[in-house]
C-alpha cells in the first residue's frame, strides 16, 4: 500500500501546514494521509478538517523528549513515532 505520513508537533502552525498539504495531496493524488501528531499541534483543526486525514497517530510522549525536554526533530529523524524499531 502506498501513502505518505506527515508529521505535526510542537505548535499550531505545523497541524495547519500538515492540514493544507493533505487537502493538497487529496485533490491531486488521492492516496491516503496519515498524520502523526502532538496536541498542541492539531487543537485548533476543527473535526471536520481532521477526517481529511485517513489515519490520525498521536505521538507518544517519549518519542519526542530526550531527558525531560522536547526534541522536536526526534519524531522526524527516525521512525520511533510510528513504533517501529
């Protein structure tokens, strides 16, 4: 299966940039987009703007901390967030 993940942590901008270059991705290839996320990145998508997403991946707190404080880059220079190894 074919797909592309996008990845939104740490601040409301990055949930609006994921959310517009879903739309983006739909209109023009239609292959499904998941979302790998943090709270303060997706609390100001309304409902109807998430079901865009096919699936929607919180991303665990330990995989963008390293000793108490936030790594930012961690979810997205590695494949931890989405669990494997």
């Amino acid at each position: 299966m074919r797909g592309i993940i996008l990845i939104a942590v740490g601040n409301p901008y990055y949930g609006r940039l994921a959310y517009n270059l879903c739309i983006s991705i739909k209109a023009s290839e239609g292959i499904p987009v998941a979302l790998i996320y943090d709270d303060s990145a997706v609390t100001h998508l309304s409902e109807e703007k998430k079901i865009f997403f096919d699936h929607m991946i919180k991303c665990p707190v330990e995989y963008k901390t390293q000793n108490g404080k936030n790594e930012w880059l961690k979810p997205k220079a590695s494949n931890s967030a989405t669990g494997s190894p």
